[in-house]
C-alpha cells in the first residue's frame, strides 16, 4: 500500500479487499466452527448474519475511511478530535497484531503441508504441529515473507500473482468439490453441511456465527477503513462491497463442500476442532491418483491466500505506527513484524510440544478449545472483532451520523439510493443491537 495512494480501478478495490477477506478464515476456520457448531444449522446462521449485518456494516466502515481519507485511528480523530473513540482505533490495532499472530501459525502449517504432500507421505499431523522447532521456524518464515511485501509495497508483485493464482484456487477447489461428493458415503456430509437441525441453534452458536462472519469478512478493527480510504469518490461502494462478501461467502461454502462430504466418507467426526483441514484433505489427497500434486498444489494456493491477508494485518498497525509515531515505515514493518512473531510462539507451541500451553484453558469450554491457539482465535478472532465492530457502528450510526455514512456511500452508488433508509435503520438500531445482545449472552446473561 503506498502512503496514501488510490486503487488503480475498481476491480483493484475489489480484489485487494477479497484477497484480504479470502483467507485461512474460509479454508481452515470456517469449516472446523461449522463442524463444532452443529453443521447446516451453523451455516443457514452463518448466512443470515453475512446478509443482514456482515454487508451493511462493512458499508459503513468503507465509508467512514472514504470520507476521512486516514487510518482507523486519524479517521476517529477527524471526525471526533479528542474523544475517547480514539481507543477504538487502539483495539483494532491490538487485534490486527494478535490475529496476526496465531493465523502465522497456521499459514506456516500450510507452507509446511506444500511440501509434505509431495513427498507422498504427509504423516500424522499431531506429530508434525508438536514439534516446536518446525513450528516456529515455519512462522517464522511466513512472517517473515508477509513483512518483507508490506516493505517493499504490496501493488508489485504480490497483486499480479494473486490475481492468476485466485481464480486457480478457485477451479481446483471446483474439481475437489466434484471429487469428494463422489467418495462412498459423501452423502452424509453434504447432509450434516446442509440440512440444517434448528434445535442446534444456541447463543454460543450465534456468537461463533457473528465473529467467524466478521473475521472472514475483515470487519471489526478498521482495515475497511483502511482500504475505504484508497477508494475514489466516483467509485460505487455499495456494488464493490456486494461482490466481496459474494466471493467470500462463496468460498466459505465451497470450502464445507469439499471437507464434509471428504470426512463423512473418512468416518471421521466433524468437531475435531482447529486440525480439521489439516486431517481430513491429505487423508483425501492420500487416495487419489495424482494426489500427491493435486494436495501440494492445493496447499500452495492457500498460502498464497493467507498472505494476501497477513499483508492486511499487518498493515493496519503498520500504518497506524507510521502515521501516529512519526517512525520510518522501513523500521516499523521489521519491529510490528517481530512483535507478532514473538506473540505467535505460545500459539505454535499449544499443539502438543508445551503442556501448559496445550491445556491453556483459561476461557470456559463452552466458547473455545482449551489450547493457547484456539483461545487466542476466540479472543481475538471472535470477541474483539465483535466488540469493535459494536463500537465501530455506534460512532458510525450516532456520533458521526448514519445520514452522514448514507450519503457517502451514496456518492458515485446508482443504486444505494434504493437502500438509503433501510441501511440507516439497521446502522444505528438493527446492528449495534444484534451484537450486543450476542455479547452479552457470551457472558451468560441470559442462562
Ligand atoms: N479475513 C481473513 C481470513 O478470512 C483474515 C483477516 C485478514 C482479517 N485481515 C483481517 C480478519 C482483518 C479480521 C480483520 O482469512
């Protein structure tokens, strides 16, 4: 990202924000909390929430970094100078650097999966992600690789790449999903994935639902107001903001398509937990012919899809330290780099290779797995994501002003015009409303 450029087109806005969106979070996350969380009914859930609060919040996040041109930080304190709305500009922040550091975790799994696929014997994966020194380096690396492109600038290399690379995902995991739905005993997956057991629905499942949603989506700690800011005024938010969450959504359930069939017909259960992907696709891969470069060809192209989002991670408190700090962007990449690094070691040692950090568990079972990582996904993946986004769309709705918002997104939108009241509405009341009563059902208000 240069220091305050402008998307070339339209179409740059869209992929760079898709790429940011397109992840780990549809691949490997979305998958193992649908699985954990009752399968098709977490999904129709998932859905709905994607539609009714994932879309218009997104809007306004676009909006805000449009009209302010600044950070998530500068854009709070343009609009109210010297109010302690500020500190929700600091939480982003916060949440970019710990999300960065468990999802390094996983991407360096990933890296290492390219080549264990090829070798033609990937092994057992509890072995693998036991043991730290794998572990830490392949994080190591990953970081190291995410800081090394938000230093040199992303618009070079990194954005020619992804956009052959995407599509390419995008028709493999269109061939895996012909594949797995013809294994003996599919069937049952695609049921469990799609028929949705309403009785499953509880408050734990709507608060995995709404924080998967705003994790898979980038919402919740400013990088849309971020990426809001490079948009032109001529260019249509609203139509921009549709297709990304139709592409993320997209592949969220393609990714369910290919994993729920594969494991039913493996006889495996669905609430293994954050090691779904990693077990149940080379099991797959194990018996197909070509499988050894079908699964590292597949493991590459999600590598390449979580760097398009640690770029964006560290991005935003890149440019919040640059901005706010006065330090070169050159010394700072480096230092918010090794500060993520450093906090992703107890997550990439809670697999096995450290006790204490396997059977972390200081959050109740009911919300998260008891190891260092999936504790931190829920801390940062889910709750602050959450309670950002609350504040985020109060200070959008009432203290700068859903008109104000609604105005912005109507400039250079043909037909947001349609949808002008109704986005208001659920800004300032629908949506700071919906989160709230999730959150506080988190804490058992409502047992
Ligand atoms: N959306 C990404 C994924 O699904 C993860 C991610 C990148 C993210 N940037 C973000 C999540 C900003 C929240 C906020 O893999």
């Amino acid at each position: 990202m240069q220091a305050r450029g402008e998307w070339s087109s339209k179409i740059g806005f869209i992929l760079a924000a898709s790429g940011s969106a397109i992840g780990l979070g549809n691949i490997w996350r979305f998958p193992y909390i649908a699985g954990k969380n009752g399968g098709a009914a977490f999904v129709l859930i998932y859905l709905i929430i994607v539609v009714l609060i994932g879309l218009p919040y997104m809007l306004g996040e676009l909006a805000i970094g449009r009209a302010a041109q600044r950070n998530p930080v500068g854009a709070i304190e343009a609009i109210r100078p010297r109010s302690p709305w500020k500190g929700v500009g600091y939480l982003g922040v916060l949440t970019g650097l710990g999300i960065l550091s468990f999802y390094g975790v996983i991407a360096g799994w990933t890296v290492g999966y390219i080549f264990k696929m090829l070798s033609g014997n990937p092994g057992d994966f509890a072995t693998f992600i036991s043991d730290p020194v794998k572990v830490i380096l392949l994080l190591a690396f990953f970081i190291l690789i995410t800081a090394g492109i938000v230093y040199g600038g992303v618009s070079g290399g990194i954005e020619r790449w992804s956009k052959i690379l995407m599509p390419l995902l995008f028709v493999l995991m269109l061939g895996l999903i012909i594949y797995a739905n013809t294994l003996p005993g599919s069937g049952e997956g695609l049921k469990f994935y799609l028929m949705p057991d309403i009785s499953k629905i509880d408050g734990s499942v709507l608060l995995a639902a709404l924080g998967q949603a705003f994790f898979s989506l980038s919402l919740g700690m400013g990088l849309m107001i971020t990426y809001g800011s490079y948009v032109t005024k001529s260019d249509d938010l609203f139509s921009s903001a549709g297709y990304i969450v139709l592409f993320d959504s997209l592949i969220a359930l393609m990714a369910g398509l290919i994993i729920f069939p594969a494991l039913f017909a493996n006889h495996q259960s669905p609430e293994v937990g954050a090691k779904l992907v990693f077990v149940v696709l080379p099991e797959m891969f194990a018996h197909m012919s070509g499988g050894a470069v079908v699964g590292s060809l597949f493991f590459l192209l999600l590598s390449v899809a979580a760097l398009t989002s640690t770029i964006s991670l560290l991005e935003v408190p890149v440019a919040f330290v640059v901005d706010e700090k006065k330090i070169s962007r050159k010394k700072v990449v480096w230092i918010v780099a090794f500060v993520a690094f450093l906090l992703g070691i107890p997550s990439a040692l809670s697999q096995g290779a450290n006790p204490f950090l396997t059977h972390f568990g200081l959050i109740p079972q009911r919300l998260s797995d008891p190891d260092f990582l999936s504790q931190m996904s829920f801390v940062f993946g889910d709750f602050s994501l959450a309670l950002g986004a609350l504040l985020l769309s109060i200070f959008i709705g009432w203290v700068w002003g859903a008109d104000k918002a609604a105005a912005e997104i109507k400039q250079g939108s043909k037909t947001f015009g349609a949808f002008f009241k109704a986005w208001v509405f659920m800004m300032r009341y629908f949506i700071p409303v919906v989160i709230f009563i999730i959150l506080l059902n988190l804490f058992g208000i409502f047992d």
